[in-house]
C-alpha cells in the first residue's frame, strides 16, 4: 500500500511538474523563437510602419522590428495590415503579435497594451490645402476660427484637441490618411492632423495640398507635447517586452540605427533621448 502510494505520488509529482513545463514555455517569444515566425502589425501610414508593393514590412517600426527580431533568432516576419484604431484589439485577439507602428505610448493605451522603451520623438504637424487659406498653423488656430480638423480614428489627435480645449463639434474623425487626405481636398475638413513627419510624407505625393507652415508647436496645460513611440505587446507578454527592451537598448542611437532609419525622415533629431515607457505610461 505504502509502495502503491509513494509510486501514485511520484507520479503525481511528475506530471505537475509537466504541466509547468510546458506552461512556462508557452509563453509568445518561446512560441516564435520555436516556430521561427512572428507577425507584427502594421497600418500602412508612412513613415512609420507600412507595406511595399510587394508585401514587404517598410518603415521606421517595422525596419527595428526585423532587425530585433533577427536577431533574437526569429527570421520569418510576416506583416498583417490593419486600420490604426483596430491595431490594439487585433493584438489583444491574437491576429499578430508585435505593433510595429510607431504607435504613441500613452498613459491610456498602457492600460491595455505593455509598449517597449520608445524609438522616437516627433512634434505635430497639419495638413492643409495649397496656400493654406484658412491659415491653420497650430492648434490655437483651430480653436479661434469656424473650420473643421480631421483626425485618425485611434490616433493620440483626438485627444490632443480635446484637451486643448477645442470644441468637438469641430473635429472629424476619418478611419485613414487616404480618407483624411481626400476630405480635406474635398472641403469636407480644413486641416489633417497627426506628426509632422507624416503630414510631409502626404504633402509629397499629392500637389494639391502642403505642410502647414510655420506650425506653432503644440502646448497643453503649458507643458509642450512630443510624441514618443514604439512596440506594443499583449499584457501578458513580458518576456517578449523585456527581449525587445534589451535589444533596443544597444542599437537605438547607435550609426547603424540612424543610417537605418534616416530614408523614412528620422535621425538623431528624433532620438527618444533616454526616455523610458514606464515615465510615460505614468
């Protein structure tokens, strides 16, 4: 009976043992580092995170994302498009595992997603029509005068203008670019909001409208806003966070980063200087 019950408990022992075995493995970046894939998540907005024609991951997000990835031994990145607001519950549902999107770690989003140590630094910007005749060059404008200011569904402009203090009445959300572009060329909107380096990039390709210029740089509750972005991740992903954090670490600032990222806009004008996530998730 005693042997009967020392082999039961020996038994017992062993598969509890296995199951925590393999609940301590399962975890996402022991599932990609064993697979060799991962999917990141981008929204097509240059240049932060995009598709070339061909389907390859482009942009500054997803150029760190490859080489990080690379190099912690995941060589197959595959890349799902989706719009900026569906990014987070797409992560949250499984459908990719990294945002690669240059997305803005905000105090609000920390509270569903983790985000690694940021990448960059970047100001705002508008988009407006040739000759900016509504004469829109910074958010002030937009409060004193009877126009209209497109903004992304799920981007941080929303919320910039809402605590500014403009009424919402006169902000337009749009679920794109493309969608904020034509509205502001069909009158629908006065001016797009969203990063500067982004407002560039649109002006480039479309000789009906331009970058705001000079644009008076965004001050809220007398404190001056940048934005500081970089990977989102499942909350219970830590290990993969913490594996992005300590490749980032010794290649953001470094010559091959900048040369990496400088064909998308940024450089060491848009070094995050040593800025952490947990300070800006407070």
């Amino acid at each position: 009976m005693k042997k009967s019950l020392g082999k039961y408990l020996i038994s017992l022992m062993s598969f509890t043992i296995a199951l925590f075995s393999v609940s301590v493995a399962a975890t996402t970046l022991d599932k990609i580092k064993d697979e060799g894939t991962v999917t990141i998540g981008v929204a097509n907005e240059v240049p932060y995170g995009y598709t070339t024609p061909d389907g390859e991951p482009a942009g500054e997000a997803p150029s760190i994302a490859v080489k990080v990835l690379n190099d912690l031994g995941v060589d197959n990145v595959k890349v799902v498009v989706t719009e900026f607001g569906s990014l987070i519950p797409d992560l949250r549902a499984g459908r990719f595992d990294v945002i690669a999107a240059g997305m803005y770690i905000t105090p609000k989003r920390c509270k569903q997603i983790l985000f690694s140590n940021p990448t960059y630094s970047i100001g705002e910007g508008f988009l407006v029509q040739n000759g900016n005749p509504k004469e829109l060059i910074g958010y002030d404008s937009i409060d004193s005068k009877a126009v209209k200011l497109g903004v992304m569904s799920g981007s941080v402009e929303y919320g910039y203008a809402r605590d500014y203090g403009i009424d919402l009445s006169k902000v337009v959300t749009l679920p794109d670019y493309p969608s904020g572009v034509a509205a502001l060329k069909s009158g629908r909107i006065d001016a797009l909001a969203g990063t500067s380096l982004t407002m560039a990039s649109l002006a480039q390709k479309d000789d009906r409208v331009e970058l705001a210029q000079p644009f008076t740089p965004l001050m809220i509750k007398g404190k001056s806003v940048k934005g500081y972005g970089g990977f989102g991740f499942r909350p219970a992903d830590t290990a993969l966070r913490d594996a992005f954090n300590t490749e980032l670490k010794g290649f953001i600032d470094t010559k091959e980063h900048i040369a990496m990222v400088e064909p998308y806009g940024f450089g060491k004008h848009t070094s995050p200087s040593g800025m952490t996530a947990a300070k800006l998730c407070k």
